[in-house]
C-alpha cells in the first residue's frame, strides 16, 4: 500500500494498532486479496469512524455498505420514527418496523449484516446547538440529510471541525454527489453559496423520488467515503457528479473552492454556527410554501397554471396573513359548530385514496386542475384549502386569493396534522 | 440586449427540479451571444422559470450553477457561447 495518502490525520497510525481476528479474516477475504485494500487497508477500516447524518433513502445503502466493509464504528444521528412511505428507498428499515425509531432498526439491521461493527446512534435533530459536540472525533461525515438547513449546517460544521463531507442529494430521478470540506477543495457553500428561496425546490416527500435513485447515489457515498479512509484512488473533491437514472446519465462538472467563501474562503466571515433555519428561510411551517409547484405541474392538463403557481411560491413570499390559515382545530369546532367551509382537497388522487376528509364534506381538486375549476368555488364563501402537511395548500390558498377569492385559507399542517390531533385512527403516509 | 442572426444557436439543459416551469422540458435551444442571454431568453418564454433563476436584481439566484462543457460559470453575463454550446444548470436539491 505504498501508494495509499493518508488523508485522515492520524488514521494510518490508529490502524496500526489493531489486529483482525479470525473471523474478520474470512469475512473480509475479498477485500485482503486485493492489494489496494489487504490486511492494512482493513485494518484502517476498522479504525474508521464514519457518522451518517440521516438514516433514510441515503444513509440506508451507505451505512449498509460501510458496515458490510468493516468500518469499525458507525455513528448514525436521526430522530424520525419508520414510516410506509419509507419503505419503497431506505432498506435499513423492514414492514415489520413502521412505528419503530428509525435508529433502532437501523442499529438491528447493520449488526445482523456486520456484528464486528459498533454502532452509535444520536436520536436527535441536528441543531447549531448541538451539531459541533455531535460531528467531533469522527473521521468522515455522510450526508444524507433531507433539508437545506440540515445540509448548510453539516456542511459547516465539518469545515470548522476539519472533516470530509461525503454529499449525496436526491430528486425524482436525479442525484448529485461530492466530497466536501478536504485541504484545496471546495465546500458545499462554494458551489452552493445560498440557499434556494423558501419552496422553491420541492422536498422528495412533494416532488417523490424514484426509489432506487438513493440506492445509486447514496452507495457512490459509501465508495468515496471507503476511499478517503484507505487513502485510494481519486475522491470526487473538486468534482460534481450529477446522475440521471432516467437517462442513466452519470456526468462530471468541475466545481473549485471559492477563495470568498464566508466558512472556508481565504477571509471566512461564519467561523461559528449560525441559525440555519432563519438562513434559509424556514421561520415555520408554511416555509415549505411552493414545493408544490412541481406537483401540480406534473400532470398533463394546466401544467403552465401549476407551474405559473409554482413561480408565486418561489418569490419567497411567505404564507400570508394570519387570516389565511387556519388550525385543525379550528376547522374541528367550524365543522362542529354547522359552520362547514367549502373543504378543498388539492392533493393528487392516490392521496386522496390513502386518506381524506370526505365525511367531512371535502372534495378532491389536485392543485393542477385548480386553475381550470375556479368555477367550482364561489368567491363569498369560506373556503378551506389542505394537502398532506401544509405547502401545496399554502400555494393554492395565495393563487386563490390573487383570483379573488378572498375568503381561502389554509389548513396548517396539512391533513398529517388532522390524523395527528383530530383523528389518530386515520392513516398516515 | 438585442438578439441578431448571428447569434450561437446553443441548447439549454433543464434539471427535473425547473422542468415544471417550462413546460416539463428537458432543454430548450435559444440563440444567444452570452450564458446570460441565454437564460435570458429561457426567462422570457417561461416566465415562472425566470422567477427560479433570477432574483429581484435581475442576478442568477445562489443556488443555481452553471456550467457550459463541463466548466462552472462565475460572471453569467460576460461568459461567452460558442455555436452548439451547451448550457448546464445546477440548482440545489437537498433530498436524501
């Protein structure tokens, strides 16, 4: 292995000091025949420490593959609970797990997979409070997180704390990865230097995602992170990749380090943690306001209206007056009271069909179709707008007020909050 | 700026995240002498996709790169386009 670099201070030496028993000497056979990897380059990746930030669609190859490959202690930080709607991406989790916390089949799956392999677990929000004190004394970071805030804190908590992040995104059908923060390259604020507009990018959970996609990118995640460690080949620092499973397109772009950047430039300006939520945006819930803008787009009839409504959610206009919402709570006593509101459905017809407030007088209008079934709603009534948890609602509510319908509003928190606080028998996807 | 005859006929390359705003495509062919011209030009035929690539100044939003072969693009505006150029954009996704 003369030719492995240590690009993790101090690893090599670490490594030195361990030995492989007998039955890490049959497990990882194929990997101590090859002389790039052999009993050195094993025993490296036992001294590893890798943390996974998000045990879902990314983490779940990448912590599968990291464990399978003998790296030694594994750190994965989450705190959401498995879901259905999981099922179809993040294979650390099974049918049998819905309910469960994701950490604990997480922690189930890679110790049946790999037991040589220690796992620790951080069951909690990544925050700017406690990121620094979590992200210390690992030797790479994976992102596999789901949100800007999430990704602009990971990306500068490992700057300020001297780690590699290994970046994996996903859309639809599309990925990017990278690997930033190492000496020379670039960070994720270099190529990215703000944060898109509130809901101007929709979330896999608006938009939906091909479900093999995070298997593609979040293992090419597993590849650079397993390189860094081993000090081989050549890392995707300073390089782009953008991956298109639709086209089955995979293509490089070249990305440098930005000697301006605020937290790794020549002068940074960020040198601590900073609220990530408010730099991007994110005051509340209706933040999400326009990621349904390619939703509605998608279908086939009024995709310019969709799109046209996409646009108002991207002017980074929040949600509006208070008057444009409403809890559910308050529509319980409304409904309770015998003062029914026109109840607009404007999700697509599979959700409607998981779940929907139809013994409540709602009717299905997918935010698509909305332009073209104005019609259907009179202007002097009150008109009750929801979608799954809020964002696509909000669009509608601001499209129907520009239209002159002055009475729209919002159900906060979509029909997740109804299932939540009104009706915990309703399903939930 | 005004547009001419002679300007490089170049193709536009749209991520799945800005397709919905024009159109659901997944390029478009513009002719324009600069990358700014060209997205530009994009802006004027979509205008919800204006509004995603632009912000009030007029300047290319933070979180959308561009790349033409394969090299980012730091000053839109003065960028050159040759014949058969090729214009990539690169916005953020966050999804995991």
């Amino acid at each position: 292995m003369a030719d492995a670099e240590e690009r993790i201070p101090g690893l090599f030496g670490r490594a030195a000091g361990l030995e492989l028993g007998t039955d890490e000497l049959r497990r990882y056979g194929r990997h101590l025949s090859m002389p790039e990897v052999g009993e050195e380059g094993q025993k490296r990746l036992k001294a590893a420490r890798v943390l996974l930030v998000g045990a879902g669609g990314l983490g779940s190859p990448a912590a599968m593959y990291l464990g399978a490959a003998g790296v030694g202690t594994l750190g994965l930080v989450d705190f959401d609970e498995v879901d259905f709607s999981n099922l179809h991406r993040q294979l650390l989790h099974g049918t049998a797990d819905v309910g469960r916390p994701k950490l604990d089949s997480a922690r189930e799956r890679l110790l049946d997979l790999n037991p040589e392999v220690s796992v620790e677990t951080f069951e909690t929000r990544l925050t700017s409070e406690n990121a620094l004190e979590v992200l210390d004394g690992w030797d790479v970071v994976v992102d596999g997180s789901d949100n800007f805030p999430t990704r602009y804190l990971v990306n500068d908590a490992c700057v300020l704390l001297g780690i590699p992040n290994v970046w994996g995104a996903i859309f639809r059908f599309e990925g990017q990865a990278s690997v930033f923060g190492v000496p020379g390259g670039p960070c994720y604020r270099c190529i990215f230097r703000e944060p898109p507009p509130p809901g101007a990018v929709p979330s896999c959970a608006e938009a939906g995602v091909l479900g093999i996609l995070p298997g593609l990118v979040g293992t090419i995640q597993a590849a650079e992170a397993v390189k860094l460690v081993l000090g081989l080949g050549r890392t995707l620092a300073g390089r782009l990749l953008l991956v298109d499973a639709l086209e089955m397109d995979f293509r490089e772009v070249e990305i440098a380090r930005d000697p301006e950047c605020p937290v790794c430039g020549d002068e940074p300006t960020v040198t601590e943690l900073i609220d990530y939520e408010a730099f991007c945006g994110m005051p509340g819930e209706e933040a999400a306001a326009g990621s349904a803008g390619a939703v509605g787009a998608d279908a086939a009839s009024g995709a310019e209206a969709g799109a046209a409504i996409g646009g108002a959610g991207a002017s980074g206009d929040g949600a509006g007056e208070t008057s444009d919402r409403i809890t559910v709570w308050q529509l319980r006593e409304k409904l309770d009271d015998g003062e029914a509101p026109d109840l607009v459905d404007v999700r697509e017809p599979f959700e409607w069909r998981i779940c929907n407030l139809e013994e409540e007088g709602a009717r299905l209008v997918p935010l698509s179709q909305l332009p073209g079934r104005l019609d259907e709603l009179d202007e002097d009534r009150e008109i009750v707008v929801y979608c799954h948890t809020g964002s696509r609602s909000a669009l509608a509510v601001r499209y129907l007020r520009q239209e002159g319908f002055g009475r729209a509003r919002n159900l906060m928190g979509g029909i997740a909050a109804w299932a939540e606080e009104i009706d915990p028998d309703m399903p939930t996807y | 700026m005004e547009e001419t005859a002679a300007a490089p006929r170049v193709t536009v390359k749209l991520p799945a995240s800005l397709r919905p705003h024009a159109e659901g495509r997944q390029e478009a062919r513009v002719e324009a002498s600069s990358v700014g011209e060209a997205l530009r030009r994009l802006a004027e035929r979509h205008a919800a996709l204006g509004t995603h690539l632009f912000d009030d100044a007029g300047r290319v939003r933070g979180h959308v790169n561009v790349f033409v072969g394969g090299r980012r693009v730091d000053d839109p505006a003065s960028e050159a386009l040759g014949e058969g150029d090729e214009v990539r954009l690169v916005p953020s996704i966050a999804g995991g």
